[in-house]
C-alpha cells in the first residue's frame, strides 16, 4: 500500500528506468481504468511524477481537465489511493507509449517487476484513520548495527524542502526533551525527501518523516 502519488512512481521508475536513460520520452506510465468510469488516470513515473486524465475516445497527447473529468470530487493527489478498491485494470507503459503491458490488478503488476522490488513496500493502515499507520519497507542488507524493523513516525505529511525540515526539527527538539536521541539528519535528494533518524530511550531506532 502506498501513501502517494510519488511512492508509486519512485518504486516504477526505481525498477524500470536505467540509470544511463535520461530520455523523458521512455519515462515508464502507468494507466488505471476503474469501475464504472469511461475516464482513466495516467501517471508518468519520473522524478517528478505527473498524473492526467484520459477521456475514452481522445486521442494520443490530448488530456481532460481534471474538474470535468470522471474525478473531478477527488484530488490529483487522493485519487488514487481514494479509488484504489475501484480499479479494474493496470496498464504499464514500460517504455513510454513504445512497450505496453495489461493488468488485471496490482497485485499482478507487482508480480511482473523484477523479483528484488516484489512485495518490497506494504503497510498496515487504519481503515477508520484514527490509528497510526505502519509502513514496512525490504531492505537489502542483512542486520548489522541498526534494527530490522522501526517506525517511521509521519510529522511532516505533505511538506517539502525548508518547511518539512522546520517541522521535523521541532519535533525532534520535543522528542530529544522526552529522552529521545537524534542519530542524524537525511537531507533530501532528487528521490527522496529529508527525514531525521532518531532513537527512543531504550535505544530502539525510528525516524521521524
């Protein structure tokens, strides 16, 4: 389960996209058909990922506004995730419009990306959304100094670059007041955003995002 439109598309472009490929134009897509909607989503997997509307009959580069669309009570950055019971079909554009693949479900696209990204993000969720939410994320490397499973504390939903890290910073200094330690500082990069690793009083790792 993913908590944005950026976690899906890191995740694709992290599997699929070379490193030496610096063409836009071979970006993988993702396209989402869902029930009861002659509308569909598309969401191009890059860095900086983008989502638009495509109407049944249009054509190759045209696109529907978003407020007369099939979607227009949802957000560009809910929509999925909302509606994510919803969807019918998962299409994969590997390559851009060059490869394209079908889905019946995510779970099957999962299967179909290389076997070291299958399965390897999940989280447990409040279906009421009062409880905390529990993200699970495959690492690599086998244990060596830092725990195999911690929480990452969600304190910054939404914010980017100098705003997030102000939010961060404060709750670290009320945390590190309680008992807390802070490790260190991850500054952003161009995939991920900034995050403060932290340890509680007992020395258990977690990380504040």
């Amino acid at each position: 389960m993913y908590r944005s439109n950026d976690e899906i598309a890191r995740r694709v472009y992290r599997a699929l996209k070379t490193p030496t490929d610096n063409n836009p134009r071979t970006d993988p897509i993702l396209a989402f058909h869902f029930k009861a909607k002659q509308d569909y989503i598309m969401l191009r997997c890059n860095k900086t990922p983008e989502i638009s509307i495509k109407g049944k009959d249009q054509t190759a580069g045209e696109v529907k506004f978003f407020a007369y669309s099939d979607f227009s009570e949802f957000s560009e950055s809910d929509v999925l995730l909302k509606l994510k019971d919803e969807i019918t079909l998962v299409e994969l554009y590997r390559k851009g419009a060059i490869d394209s693949q079908s889905f019946a479900s995510w779970d099957e696209f999962d299967s179909a990306l290389p076997p070291e990204h299958q399965g390897s993000k999940f989280a447990c969720v409040d279906p009421d959304g009062v409880g905390p939410r529990l993200f699970f994320q495959r690492v690599p490397e086998g244990k060596t100094v830092k725990n195999r499973v911690h929480l990452d504390v969600r304190v910054a939903t939404g914010l980017v670059g100098d705003e997030r890290l102000a939010a961060l910073e404060a709750e670290c200094t009320r945390l590190v007041a309680l008992g807390a330690v802070q490790v260190r500082l991850l500054p952003a990069d161009d995939i991920n955003e900034s995050c403060i690793i932290m340890q509680d009083v007992e020395g258990n790792e977690f990380c504040l995002d």
